[in-house]
C-alpha cells in the first residue's frame, strides 16, 4: 500500500503506516489488506485459537445433543405409533370376540364352554389394556360390556350358563359399578343409560331367581326408571319399546312370587301391550314373535295362579301357538327352545290345575324333549341340567298324581341325583340348594301317597333340616320359607298316618 502511485491509495501519514505494521506484528487486521469477513475471521482464530477451539468443542458438544435428542424424540415418537397400533389391534380383537364371534355362537348347541373361553380371553385383553389407558371412557364402556358378557356365561339365569351364581354376581356388579361411574361423568349419554339400565335388570334376574327379591325389586325399579326415562324420551323408538317391555315383564316376576297375581298382570299387560305394537309393525321378527309368545305364557300362569283357569288356558294356547312355529324356525337356536320349553312346562303346571293329568304328563314330556337334546349337545350347561332335573320332578309330581305314584318316584329319585350333583358343582348357588330340598320334599309327598309313613317322615325330615341351612344362607328365600311350611304339614300327616297305622294294628290285635 505505501507504494501504491495513487495518492490517495496509500498511507496518509507515516503515522498510519506506523500503526499497521503494529497490527500487523500484533496479529490484528491491517488496512493493506481487503476487509473481509474470512481475512478479520483468520486473523481472530490465530489470535484466539484455544478459546476458538474450546468454543468449538463446545458447539459440537451442542449440536450432537440437539442431533441425539432429534433421533431420540423420532424413536420415542415411532415407539408410541407402534405401541398405539398394538393397543388398538388388541382393543379391536377383544372387541371382535364380544361383540362378533360370541354373539354368533352363545345361542348355539354346546357353546357354553367356548363362550366362557371366548369372553374371558376378551376380558383379559380389556382389563390389561384399561391398565394402561385408564383414563380413556370408550374403552371402560367396552370393560363393562366385557363384564357383562362373563356374567352372562357364568349365571345368567335365562341363558345357557356354567351355574357359577356368585361368579355372575361379581361380574355384574363390575360392569355396574363402571357404568355408574361413568354415568355420573355424563348423565345425559343416552347410550350409556340404557346400559346402565341392562346392569341393574341383570343383576335382579340374578337376585329374583336366588330368592332375594327384596334385592331384586330395588334393581329391577332402578332400570324401569331409567327405562321409562328412554321411553318418554323417544316413544317410536322400536329398541328403546323392546327393552321397555322386558323390564316390565321382569318387574312384573316380583309380585308373582309374593303371590300378587293381579299386580303382577298389570305389569305382565302393559309389556304384551307393546309387544302387540311391536309385532304388528314386524310381524316377521322372530324375536319379536319368541317375546310376543313369551309374555303370553307369563300371564297365563299368573292367572291359573289367580284362579283363573280358563283365562289360563287361553293365553298360554296363544303363546304356544306362537311359540312353536317360531322354535321350528330357529331348531339351533337355545333361546328359541327354551322358550318354547318353559311354555311346555307352565301349560304342564296349567294341566295339572284343571286335573288332566295325562296331558299334564305330555306337556311336560314335550318340554322334556327340548331339555335333554340341550344337555347333551351342551354337557357344560348348568342351565339345560337342571332344566332336565326340573322338569322331570315336575313331571313325576304329576303322574303321582295320575296314580302311577311308584314310576313316580323312581323319577324323582333320578331327579333328586341331578341337582345334588348340580349343587356340588357350586356350592354357592342358593337356588341349587334349594332345588335338591325340594326334590326331596316331593319325594316325601309320593311316600305319603303310597302310605310309606316312616320313608316319608324320613324324607320329609331330611327336607326340612336341608331347607332350614338353605333359609340361614339367605332368609329372604320366600319359595324356600313356603316350601318349610309345607314340610311342617307333611312332616305332621306322616306322623298321623304313623298314628293311625299303629292304632290299626293294635285294633287288628
């Protein structure tokens, strides 16, 4: 620069030229070179090198740890797409066995075992995956209903079931205490007040059938309210009338077994009343037609029960003649034919009100039929053994009646084993308690028939020891508290028939 010819290119001053060669001895920038980015850069890092180096160690420090936690964050990130896919592959198959496979198969011959294998590998997968996603509503509605299903396999009382009562119980009251916590969260989900009015009428069909219906009437009252509550919110609703009118006819069972006949068909009416809309408006429903049916078998035994024996026959007639065509319909269907086998018993029972006893006889052989073609074809059903059980003591008590008192009890014997067998399966299950005290109150009967007062006092004594222990389990047994009163009577005439026997014999003497 000091050579330049341009004046006005080279140093000003000896001064200027001075402080260059300064700099440049000292490192820093001089004016003879270009002011560059890069030439002021240079000229810092040699004069900084350490800390330049030191700062870039710690820049590359940086960037690798911003590197590592992007790589990081993408793995977590492809990780959790992962593990949603499983948790929604898995919710997705367990819901395909609820709700698709087992409904297909539960009405099957002999699905009983593959039912109860089907719903609790289902509630396996439920009750691991709401582990980890407590907090997701949709899947604790599916929990309940998964719930709901394992009861329905393992005491449902109007369905083929293993006749594991307090295992049914337990179930129920889960999916009910779900779905009462998820109601409180919202109270206005329709969806889920009808659910929740399922859990209460389950739980009271249990309830009813085990003899509690103190219990039972407080269930069934709280699903009719919710029932009602859909009802009144939607009345043309075809679903919302169907389950309306099931719960009146449960509701209606109640007053039944207390004896309230005619408080009982109140109920039993207003159910056949919709039902009759109901099939007017399908009258190729099939379940409509079994329901239709049904409720007018229910009425018929109320009223045979009020005395009314014609109005009995009437309406159970109608009930079977619906009945029958629809069950020849559905031959593989278990909810059609027992159905059809419990309009064969009551029109049975009905038979024996009006004393015709060989059709009594017949009836109950019909229902009989359908009984034992269900236990074989499903050897893990509570339900069908003891529809076979039940109906062949029935159908014994009729033909002691007839007078054909020892084949009688033969059957009844027969009967007898059956249940014994049936509440060793499960001791908890108070109604199977019941049924074998029963069996041998009815025996007891037929003792007395033939005038064998010393068999009969033996039995009727075993009855009543047996129904005591049944009323200490549960006191608010009102069959098992009926059933007693008439073991004290009959435990009263052996003693008599003892009496007069033995005054006889000594007249003879």
């Amino acid at each position: 620069k000091a050579l330049k010819k341009e004046p006005e290119k080279r140093y000003s001053s000896a001064e200027n030229f001075s402080e260059d060669i300064r700099n440049y001895q000292r490192g820093l920038p001089v004016t003879a070179r270009s002011d560059t980015f890069f030439y002021r850069a240079g000229k810092f890092v040699k004069r900084n090198g350490f800390s330049v180096a030191a700062a870039g160690l710690v820049l590359l420090a940086i960037l690798g740890g911003v590197i590592a936690t992007l790589w990081q964050a993408r793995v977590a990130e492809s990780q959790r797409i992962r593990a949603e896919k499983r948790f929604n592959d898995v919710r997705k198959l367990a819901n395909s066995i609820l709700f698709k496979l087992s409904p297909k198969i539960e009405k099957l011959s002999g699905s009983t075992a593959a039912r109860k294998e089907l719903v609790t590998l289902a509630l396996e997968y439920l009750d691991r995956l709401s582990q980890e996603s407590s907090d997701d509503l949709g899947l604790r509605r599916e929990l309940a209903s998964a719930f709901e299903k394992v009861g329905d396999v393992q005491g449902n009382p109007y369905n083929q079931n293993i006749g594991d009562v307090k295992g049914a119980i337990d179930s129920y009251q889960k999916a009910l205490d779900i779905r009462e916590s998820l109601h409180k969260l919202d109270p206005d989900d329709l969806a889920l007040q009808s659910d929740l009015a399922r859990s209460y009428a389950v739980l009271g069909d249990v309830e009813s059938n085990g003899g509690d219906y103190a219990k039972a009437v407080i269930l069934y009252d709280k699903a009719l309210k919710l029932r009602e509550k859909l009802y009144k919110n939607d009345p043309d609703n075809f679903q919302v009338r169907v389950d309306m009118a099931k719960i009146l006819k449960s509701r209606g069972l109640i007053p039944f077994f207390d004896g309230d006949n005619k408080k009982a068909l109140e109920y039993y009416n207003r159910a056949r009343e919709i039902y009759e809309k109901l099939h007017a408006e399908r009258p190729s429903d099939d379940h409509i037609v079994k329901a239709y049916g049904d409720i007018f078998v229910e009425i018929g035994e109320a009223k045979g029960w009020d005395g009314d024996f014609k109005g009995a026959t009437a309406s159970l007639e109608k009930g079977l003649e619906l009945l029958i065509p629809a069950a020849k319909r559905h031959p593989n269907d278990q909810g059609f034919q027992r159905t059809l086998m419990l309009g064969y018993i009551k029109r049975g029972g009905a038979y024996e009100d009006t004393e015709e006893w060989d059709k009594s006889v017949q009836a109950y052989e019909n229902g009989l039929a359908i009984a034992e073609r269900a236990a074989k074809n499903d050897p893990e059903s509570f339900t069908a053994k003891r529809d076979v059980a039940l109906i062949s003591r029935k159908q014994a008590q009729a033909m002691d009646s007839k007078g054909e008192s020892r084949k009688a009890l033969e059957r009844m014997q027969e009967s007898l084993r059956l249940f014994q067998e049936l509440s060793r399966s499960d001791p908890n299950n108070s109604e199977a308690a019941y049924d074998v005290e029963n069996s041998k109150n009815a025996i007891a009967e037929t003792y007395l028939t033939l005038k064998e007062y010393d068999s009969s006092l033996r039995s009727y004594l075993e009855a009543k020891s047996g129904m005591e222990n049944v009323l200490k389990k549960n006191p608010k047994n009102i069959y098992a508290s009926r059933t007693l009163a008439y073991i004290n009577v009959g435990i009263g005439k052996s003693y008599q028939g003892l009496a007069e026997t033995k005054d006889r014999k000594e007249n003879l003497k």
